[in-house]
C-alpha cells in the first residue's frame, strides 16, 4: 500500500515539473510579434499614348421616328469622317442613344402652349491611337455634322512600366520610413514580414475649353502619373 502512494506521488512529481517546465515557452508563443508597419508612396509620371473623344450628334423633330432617323444618318456620316483619318472601326463605340420629349411653354406665363417636339440623341467613344491627331479627329467630326461634345481624356495603353518604376519607389519609400521609425525607438529594423498594395492612375479628363474647338487644334495632353501605395510589415528586434 505504501509503495503505491509512494509510485503516485512521484507520478505528480513529474508531471508537475514537466507544466513548469512548458509554461514559459506557452507564453512565448503567446506573446505579440515585434514588428513595425508603415506605408509607401511611389509615382511615375510619362506623356499619354492614347485619347478617348466622347462625342455625338443631336437633332429635334417633331416627329420622334423621324428625330430618330437623322440622328442616324447624322452619325454614320460623322463615323465615316472618323474613319477616313485613319481610326479603325473598332475604335468607334456607340456610348448612349437617348430620345425625349420637349414641352413647349409660353415665356411670359410659363404655362404649356400643347406644342410637343421630340430630341434624340447618339453619342459615340472614339478612342485615338495618336493622340497629335485629336484635333484633327475633332475637325472632321464637326464638319460632318457632330454637334455635340462631351468630353476628352487621355490615357497611357501600357502602362506596366510607369508602375513598376513606382513601386519600386513606394518601396524605398517605406523602407525609409520604417529605417526612421526604428531608430526613433531605438530598435533594429528586421526583414519584411508582408506586404499590401494599391496602385492608382489613368485618364484625366480636359476641360472643353482645351479642346481648340473652333479649328480643332490646340490639345495639350500634358502628363499622367501611375501611383502605387504599399502597406509594408516589418520585423524589428
């Protein structure tokens, strides 16, 4: 009987030193992760290659199918013009048709006079590949019956190497960053843990009055710029 209290005792014995001897790595593993996290700005800039010219034709009839018509046969003579510079027919995209109804009403009183006129509305994206030739696509335009204009942008068909180059700045950036940030607090700036980006940039609309309506020159493309934000981990001892 005494040398089975004596077994069980030294049982616990052991498994209580055996929970002592664990407990200090459990609350190692527990313990935070020493790390720093700052984010990083990079941007690039380059010319824009490419330019997208929203514009369309409207008329006003009293008739809605014949306001519809013209508008028609108004946009495939400005698409035919188009084309003839040398834009492709897979650059041309029909962004809206719109028709609506226009209520005459008198100045004087504001009240309807019953007279009812019908607007319609086509409007095309016309994507330029050359973006010298903008005005010279807005001048054809015009002279083939497009009377209206909604806008301009411009845009950059690759642009993988402006973002790459950004990154790379973004990182440098935060590295930077975080070198400052370790000093301050009197650390050692580790290896990155993980790393989070967001990249950001494209078409920059103009304003019309950029536009040179009158002659269809003056467009100035000016520059665009890719920017890359990245969130980056750090450890630190």
């Amino acid at each position: 009987m005494n040398r089975n209290v004596t077994r069980t005792g030294g049982l616990l014995l052991l498994i209580i030193v055996a929970l002592v001897t664990t407990l200090p790595a459990a609350a190692q593993d527990d313990a935070p992760a020493r790390t720093i996290t700052v984010s990083g700005y990079g941007q690039e800039s380059g010319t824009p290659d490419v330019a997208y010219l929203y514009l369309g034709v409207d008329s006003t009839n009293e008739n809605p199918t014949e306001a519809f018509n013209q508008v028609n046969t108004m946009i495939e003579a400005v698409n035919a013009a188009v084309m003839a510079l040398g834009i492709a027919g897979d650059d041309i995209q029909t962004s809206s048709i719109n028709l609506w109804v226009q209520d005459s009403f008198d100045p004087a009183t504001g009240s309807p006079t019953g007279g009812r006129t019908y607007r319609a509305q086509n409007m095309v994206t016309v994507t330029v590949r050359d973006v010298n030739a903008v005005g010279d696509v807005i001048t054809a335009a015009i002279a083939a019956g497009a009377n209206s204009i909604n806008g301009l942008s411009f845009g950059i068909a690759e642009p993988t190497a402006l973002a790459q180059a950004a990154r790379l700045n973004a990182i440098a950036d935060a590295r930077a960053r975080a070198e400052q940030i370790a000093a301050a607090l009197g650390v050692t700036l580790g290896e990155p843990i993980s790393a989070d980006e967001s990249i950001s940039g494209g078409a920059v609309s103009q304003p019309m009055y950029a536009m040179g309506m009158g002659g269809g020159g003056a467009v100035s493309e000016g520059q665009l710029a890719v920017s890359v934000q990245l969130t980056i981990t750090y450890a630190i001892q």
